[in-house]
C-alpha cells in the first residue's frame, strides 16, 4: 500500500528556507523554467518547506534556488500515526532507491556501504517525541539498508518532517553547506551577518531588471555580494570602519566606503534600489531616538533612490507604512533566531526629497547584531 502511495505521489523534491520565506521561494520556484511548484509552503516549526518537481528533460541546478537553505528528493509521505507506522510509511525501498537516484544525478558519491544520519521534527510533541520518531526511522532503514551504520558526521541525512499537523514528508538531503553559504562563505564573518538566503530574497524583490543599487548598512557585505551575483552594478558603504574593511574582503571588486547612511555622499536619485539590513537586535543602540534615526535612513534612501525605484528595508516593526518620498508596496513577516522581523518594500514615488540636517548623524553607528 506504501509503494503505491509513494509511486502516485505528485511531488519528487521539496527545499527548506527561513520562517516567511516560502512564499517567496514558492515564486522562485515558479518562476525557474525547469521547476514546477507543489502547493502551499509547509512549516515545521523551524523552517519554511516548499515541494516542487524538475520538468522532464530539463536541466536543473542546486545553486539555482537562492532562497533555499537546503534540497532534498522525496523519500514518501505519510498521514499520523505511532512512530513505527509512520517510520515504515516513509521509508521504502523504491522511494530509497529513486531519492538515491536523484543524489547521483547531483554528482554526489554513493556506495552499498554508507553512513547515515537522521533529522527529525514534529509541529509538536504531545503525540510522540522528535526522537521516538528518529529512533523509529533509524531502525527502519538498518533493518532495510544493513550495510549502512548511523553516525554523525554523516555520509546521508534524512530528514523527517511533519510540515503540517499529521503530514510527514521524508527527504534525502542532496544540498550540503555550500548551497547554505552560497558557495565558500564569506572569507571574514561578523557577529549578526545577514544569511545569504535572506538577503538573496531581499534582492529579489528590488526588481526583475538589474540596475544600480546600493546597501548604506552594509556590515559584512552580505546583500552587495548577493545583488552582484544577481546582476546589479552593486556596492556598499558603512559608518563603521571594521564593517568596511570586512566588506570589501568579502566582495572582492566592489566599491565599499565609509558613510553614514542618513547623509550619503551620493546624488539625488542615482541609484535603482537600495537595499538593506538596519541595525537591530538586543543590541540595537541609537545615541537619541532610534525611530527618528530610521525616518532619516528612509529619507535618505528615498533621496538617493530614482523615481519608479525600490527601497527594501529589513527591521522590525512598529515602522512607519509611508515615508517622505516612499509608499508601501508590501512587507514580508519572518523570523530571525525565533525573533520576528520584517522585510518592507517601498516604490519610490515621484515627490522630490530634499536631503536636510539631521539630528541624529553620528560617528557612532548602532550596534548591527543578531536578533
């Protein structure tokens, strides 16, 4: 009964990504002429799912999928139950050997004897415990793979995931850290650098034609790499001297300077976008009033932004909707480390915005932290 589920079964691949940014990346999906999505996002509990299949005969990349954490082929699926049924309802042998197919396809190594590695997460744990169901599956694929040995570090890892309450989807996992850091990393981190996939998205939704766009936060430079691999004439700036110095080693041939990002040493409406992570988190520090402080960031984003343009701000809210020279265009509810965030997309509308003194310019930037 399980194989003929799992061979009728629609979807072949799902990826995972930030809480809030399945949407997104269901779009990304969509808009990829070799992917075909599934339905609604999933959730469990720590990251967004999304499904999806390759079109037949089409070629397809890991590294495609920007807003994706991580891609796995689809083991099965299976409704609620004890752990041991949902666990024998999940791992079968044409499911094992299509995802092991898959892995393959990808360039990645397999033999008869492998070492593998169990993730699993539930929505909740009133029915059963994370780990009865990991145990359950463990065992399941030793008594049906007995040449493979469970270990961490691990040659495989599949995940098991309840993405909605009683639904479980089983993955080989086929992405590994590369696909997470966007191919090396960066070469020098930062405390409270913006993950690849978030500022990814946050460039995607400043417009599907590259033009000039500008990060005046940039800290580790994290979105200017992000915007220059997507085809913008990118570059960043920061008031604080160490961020400027990692930046430019991180994106190597970028301009990076130094510049406070409430009086930017740039001219009326020269750049396509802007886009970029303010400074927030426990260590959010303004020397006066933080609110003002981001009505003068916007401001001047606004400035600096052309007519028609966009600005994309990632902060929490409360913030305002409307800015002087800005309209709301949508936001993007998320959440960093299990704090909520947001990311607001502005239009630049066709009111000029003149830059004026501002209070609130200091040589002492805010703190840019985790949340």
């Amino acid at each position: 009964m399980a194989e003929r589920r799992q061979g009728a079964r629609p979807v072949s691949f799902f990826a995972v990504t930030l809480p809030g940014l399945g949407k997104l990346l269901r779009e990304e999906i969509a808009a990829h002429p070799a992917l075909e999505p599934g339905g609604d996002p999933g959730f469990d509990g720590r990251a967004d799912l999304v499904f999806f299949r390759i079109r037949r005969g089409a070629g397809f990349l890991l590294d495609d999928l920007r807003l994706a954490d991580d891609v796995f082929a689809v083991i099965s699926e299976a409704g609620g139950g004890p752990p041991d049924r949902v666990a024998a309802s999940l791992i079968t042998r044409t499911g094992l050997e299509r995802a092991l197919s898959m892995r393959a396809r990808f360039g990645r190594h397999l033999s008869p004897s492998m070492s593998f590695r169990v993730i699993a997460r539930v929505v909740d744990e009133s029915r059963f415990k994370r780990t009865e169901l990991r145990g359950a599956v463990e065992q399941t694929i030793s008594a049906s793979r007995p040449r493979w040995h469970g270990t961490d570090p691990a040659d495989l890892e599949v995940w098991v995931l309840e993405h909605r309450r009683a639904q479980f989807v089983c993955g080989l996992r086929l992405s590994d850290r590369r696909m997470r850091q966007h191919g090396e990393g960066r070469a020098s981190e930062r405390h409270g650098a913006l993950r690849p996939v978030l500022a990814a998205a946050m460039v995607r939704l400043a417009g599907a034609e590259p033009g000039r766009l500008i990060d005046p936060c940039c800290g580790s430079g994290t979105i200017v790499r992000e915007a220059k691999a997507a085809g913008w004439d990118a570059r960043g700036s920061d008031i604080d001297d160490e961020a400027v110095s990692i930046a430019r080693t991180n994106v190597p041939g970028a301009v990076i300077e130094r510049a406070d990002a409430v009086s930017l040493p740039h001219p009326d409406g020269g750049f396509d976008a802007v886009v970029t992570n303010l400074p927030f988190g426990k260590q959010f520090q303004v020397d006066t009033d933080p609110v003002g402080w981001v009505s003068d960031v916007l401001r001047e984003a606004a400035r600096v932004t052309r007519p028609g343009g966009r600005v994309i701000v990632l902060l929490p809210p409360p913030i305002r909707e409307n800015a002087i020279g800005l309209v709301l265009a949508s936001s993007h509810p998320l959440r960093l480390l299990g704090v909520p965030t947001r990311i607001w997309v502005y239009d630049r509308d066709e009111s000029p915005v003149a830059r004026e003194p501002s209070a609130f310019t200091s040589s002492s930037p805010p703190s840019r932290t985790s949340p």
